[in-house]
C-alpha cells in the first residue's frame, strides 16, 4: 500500500514538472488569446426558449439556493399574440421537470413564493422582430430577483415551430 502512494505522488510529480515544457519560449501575446462569445443576437423561438431556460437556472437566486424546497410560482403572462404565451409556458413546463418549482396550485388561499412574469411585444421598429422579457419576482411584484431579454426573429423561427 506504502509503495502504491509513492508511486502515484512520484508519477503525479513527473507529470507536474513536466506540463512546464509544453509552454513554447518567449512572451505571452497581446490581448486576449481567446475571444469572447457574445452569442446570437437574434435567437428562433425555440432557441429563445432554450436560452431562457439555461439564463433563469444559471443566474436566478432563489431558485439556485432553493436547496430540496421547490417554491411556488404565479404566472403572469402578457404578449401581443396569443401563440406567444407559449414561450414561458416551455420555460415553466422545463423547470418543473427540473423540480425547480412548484406551479400555481388549484386552491386560491395558498400563498405563492415568487411570481415569473412575462411579456412579448412586438417591435415597433420591425415587424418580425419580438422583444421576450421574462422576470421572477417576489410575491408582492416589489423586488426583483432575477430578468433577462431575447431578441425573437420570427423570419428564422417558422421552420422551429413545434407541432401540437
């Protein structure tokens, strides 16, 4: 057993003192050696979606220290069509396949965790152009915790459309 740790801490030490020939000779480049990723400007429907899921359990506080409790959420939808409702309807049916949370519950005396609030707006600047804002607040809609944007070309986002 004794033979088996100095082997391993010797090899181990080898392989250290070897990764500093790998560097090639002379100063490090100017600048950045990689570039960042700024991402799509402009997401299809499903892409958004994605993006939203991946921003919202990333980067949303309660729900990343929510531990074993899945809180419960109120939804507040509001878009210019109909169809876009859809949008955070994905998001909510991602995370509760996540057991992030709990959605709204059928009695209307329970008292909900945080509210995800939503709303899709067509740019007034360009009709194939929507505008998904998607926001968690706390139950009284006074703070909030967590938002994020996405930017909808409905000219790349037909061929995406799910079919129900």
């Amino acid at each position: 057993m004794k033979i088996r740790k100095v082997l391993l801490l010797t090899m181990f030490a080898a392989l250290c003192l070897c990764g500093c020939e790998t560097l090639p000779p002379g100063d490090p480049p100017k600048g950045p050696i990689v570039k960042p990723h700024s991402g799509p400007k402009y997401f299809n429907r499903k892409k958004a979606a994605n993006y939203m899921i991946t921003s919202i359990t990333t980067s949303c506080d309660p729900l990343i220290s929510a531990g074993g409790y899945m809180p419960r959420i109120a939804k507040r939808f509001k878009a210019d069509i109909a169809e876009d409702k859809q949008l955070p309807e994905e998001v909510v049916k991602s995370l509760l396949r996540m057991k992030m949370i709990r959605s709204q519950s059928l009695f209307f005396n329970v008292k909900n965790d945080y509210i995800l609030e939503s709303t899709v707006k067509v740019s007034r600047d360009n009709a194939h152009l929507k505008i998904w804002t998607l926001r968690f607040l706390s139950p009284d809609g006074k703070k909030l915790y967590w938002q994020d944007k996405a930017l909808i070309d409905e000219r790349i986002s037909g061929k995406d459309r799910q079919a129900k």
